[in-house]
C-alpha cells in the first residue's frame, strides 16, 4: 500500500505527468523511494520547483494532498474487490508500461489476468450504423473465440458492440474507463459492465475513485486503450472524433492499426478512410488481424517456452475435460466450472504450447 499511496501523492504534483512519472520510476526503482529521495537526488531527473512540492510532500506539510491520500486508502481497504496495479510491479501490463506516459496507477475490478491476454482495441462511433455495429459486434466475437481480449471504451455504440460481441463468444473483454472504477458511465451500461466481471474480464481506470465524467479524461482513456493492445480497429468514425485519437495514440506507440472501409456516402466512413490513406491496415474480415498480428501470438509462445514447469502444468489441468473430440467454449464451463475467462487464457497456453488445435470456435486434444 506504501507505493500505491507514494505514487498517488506525486500524480498530485503540479507539471509531473505520467511520462516524467516513468522516468522517476525507472531511476529510483518505486514511486515510495523516489517520494523519500533527497532534492540532490531528484535534481537529477525533475526541476527545482518539483523537488520542493516532492520535499513538501514527503515532510507532509500539504496536508491537503495527505488528507486525499488517507481518504483513498481508507476506501481501498472498504472496497477488497477491487485491486491497484503500480507502475513497475511485475503484474502492470507489460505492453502498456512499454507506452512513453503509462498512468503510474490503474485501478481494477475483475480478474487482472485478463491485462495479459492478447488484446484487441475495438473503437468507433457512438451513433454507429446497423452495420457498422454488426461489424464490430461479428469481428469482436470471432476475435474472442480465437483468444484475443477485446478492449474498448464502455461507451455507447461500437465500443458497446465490441464488449458484448466477445461476451456473446464466451470470451474476455477488458473495459477502460473515464472515470473512477466506481462510476460507471454511461448509467445505461452498469449491466454490462458487471457482465464483463462475471465472465472474467475486467474494468480499469487510471483514474482515482470518485472521478466524475469529463470531457478532458477520455483521451487520456484512450491512450490505455492503446496501450493495453497488439493493435486497434476502427470501426465507424468521423474525421474528427475520439476513435481516431485511439489510433493516433496506437501509431505512437507503434502498434498495429486497422480501419474497416465503407460507403464514400457515409460520413462515417471517412474517419476510417483517412486511416487507411495514412496507412491503417484495411480489413474485411477478422482473419485479416489475425494475420497482421501473428507477432503477438509468437510473443506469447515465447513467454509460455520460458515460463517454468510448474506454472506451465497449470494450464495441463484443462486437458481431461477436453477430451480427444471437439468441444466449444460453453461446453468447457459446464464441464469444468470455471469461468470463460479462465479458460480462454488456459486454452491460449494450451495452443500455443501446441497440445491442442482451434478450428473456429471448437478445441481439440491433439
């Protein structure tokens, strides 16, 4: 708790943003050293006027920002369920912390591991068309049944879509938040985003409870969309909107982007269209991604070859109820009692580790 209230504190300190927060990190090893460093030593890496609100800070004389902090801890302790991955622990997504300005905190409700599956980022417009919904929905379905997390917005249109189209699978779905885990929005969408819990998803957020809906956080949300994800799709979107700040993002930080086309008679079309000339990956179909991010699945491989015996004989508890025919995802619940997220990732290992096969959304012991 040391560091999440460390970190918490110098998110607070006026012009350190989240990418010199990283580099605090990397230098001092946890945000908690780094908030206890003598001013010689932070000198090195902010300004005299950081170092003393941090000198501040650590001497508590901004009660103010302490108050906040006590009164966040005291809410983590009344909320178990959820839980608070830090900047530089071993269980922060790896690919978002590669990103230039990770959030030095995400707060979680759900299952974490989901963070480490293979994701997708599935963004667009909130007024979509009949088929640009069914787009986002039939992609983000196939997706999920081969394995792939699928992460979006939680907001209304394309991102609902994506969520419910991996739900629909049996799949995971990570949903980002803009406002603190314990305010879900839009209201209409508390449904879902308890349904992406019981399935073995998860919510996150970088920001702290409480956060209200602004318009000024959602393109910070955005950015973790990216930055959780191997690549992002739109699908449906202006030429001005926040779906192409998504992809903007995903280019800095050097992943994959993919754009459905449509009509040229569709306004919302031409976001998409733009990407494509700038040179988005035009998809028509789901194996197109599958294709184009083959790189992330032998990433993984080579994670599951350097991964030890014991945690590999983890996933080898799943093969009895497969059994030598072809069973579907439903049938693995039923048969096991495990949750869909669970299993998805088990099977992930499984495939790659090459002792089982998928053809669509059926699994075979080979």
């Amino acid at each position: 708790m040391h560091n999440v209230i460390s970190a918490f504190l110098l998110s607070g300190v006026f012009g350190l943003g989240p990418a010199k927060l990283k580099q605090l990190q990397r230098e001092f090893g946890s945000f908690d050293v780094a908030l206890n460093a003598s001013a010689e030593r932070l000198g090195t890496v902010v300004r005299a006027d950081i170092c003393e609100q941090i000198s501040a800070l650590a001497n508590r004389r901004n009660t103010e920002a302490w108050q906040a902090a006590e009164q966040l801890s005291h809410w983590l302790d009344q909320h178990p369920e959820v839980q608070v991955l830090v900047l530089g622990d071993a269980d922060y997504p790896a690919l978002l912390a590669d990103t230039p300005a990770p959030p030095p905190l995400l707060y979680c409700r759900g299952n974490i591991d989901a963070l480490e599956l293979p994701q997708l980022a599935v963004v667009g417009s909130r007024n979509p068309t009949a088929g640009g919904s069914k787009t986002a929905f039939e992609f983000s379905r196939f997706l999920a049944a081969g394995g792939f997390a699928i992460t979006s917005g939680l907001a209304l249109g394309i991102d609902t879509c994506a969520h419910r189209g991996a739900l629909s699978a049996g799949g995971v779905t990570v949903a980002v938040m803009g406002t603190g885990i314990d305010r879900i929005y839009p209201a209409r969408n508390r449904t879902l985003a308890e349904e992406i819990i019981t399935q073995g998803g998860t919510l996150v957020t970088e920001f702290a409870p409480g956060t209200a809906s602004e318009a000024a956080n959602f393109p910070r949300r955005n950015r973790v969309i990216s930055g959780l994800s191997a690549g992002t799709m739109v699908v449906e979107a202006a030429v001005k909107s926040g779906s192409l700040i998504t992809a903007r993002y995903a280019l800095e930080h050097q992943r994959e982007v993919f754009a459905v086309p449509g009509s040229i008679n569709n306004p919302l079309s031409r976001g998409c269209h733009s990407l494509i000339k700038n040179g988005a990956t035009l998809v028509e179909c789901a194996e197109d991604i599958i294709t184009e991010l083959s790189g992330v699945l032998a990433f993984k491989r080579e994670q599951l070859q350097q991964t030890d015996e014991s945690q590999v004989e983890q996933t080898h508890w799943l093969l009895p109820f497969l059994g030598f025919d072809p069973v579907n995802l439903d049938q693995l619940c039923e048969r096991s009692g495990k949750s869909a997220g669970e299993l998805s990732a088990a099977l992930l290992d499984l495939e790659l580790e090459g002792v089982i096969s998928q053809r669509g959304s059926y699994y075979t012991r080979l």
